[in-house]
C-alpha cells in the first residue's frame, strides 16, 4: 500500500525532474550546434579572396600564406 501512496504523491515531481532534465540536453544540444556553426562561419570568411588583388605566382605556392 505504502509504494501506490509514494508513486501518487511524487508523480508531480518526478514528471518536473524529467521535464527539466530534458529542456537541460536541449539547451546543451543547441548551444553546442551554435558554437560549432559559428566556428565554421569563421573559417569561411578567412578562406576568401580579395577581388582587388591579383593572383600571382608566389601567392599560389606560398606554403606559408596567411
């Protein structure tokens, strides 16, 4: 009888816990897509050239280009 009466009174609560413990690995999820997203947005504006400024051959095999 006693673990009936114990499941009732913390069904409320438990139920909570588990909400919140999922809106918690949401947010992580999200939060890390975001930070990764970010991190490659970066890279693609580095990665682009200037329209200004010719190709020559020194840029091309530069091992050491910035």
């Amino acid at each position: 009888m006693g673990i009936h009466y114990d499941y009732k009174s913390t069904k409320s609560a438990k139920l909570m816990e588990k909400q919140a413990k999922r809106e918690r690995k949401l947010a992580e999820k999200k939060a890390k897509r975001e930070a990764k997203e970010g991190h490659k947005k970066e890279e693609s504006k580095a990665k682009t050239l200037d329209a200004s400024k010719p190709i020559t051959l020194d840029f091309l095999t530069n091992p050491n280009k910035e």
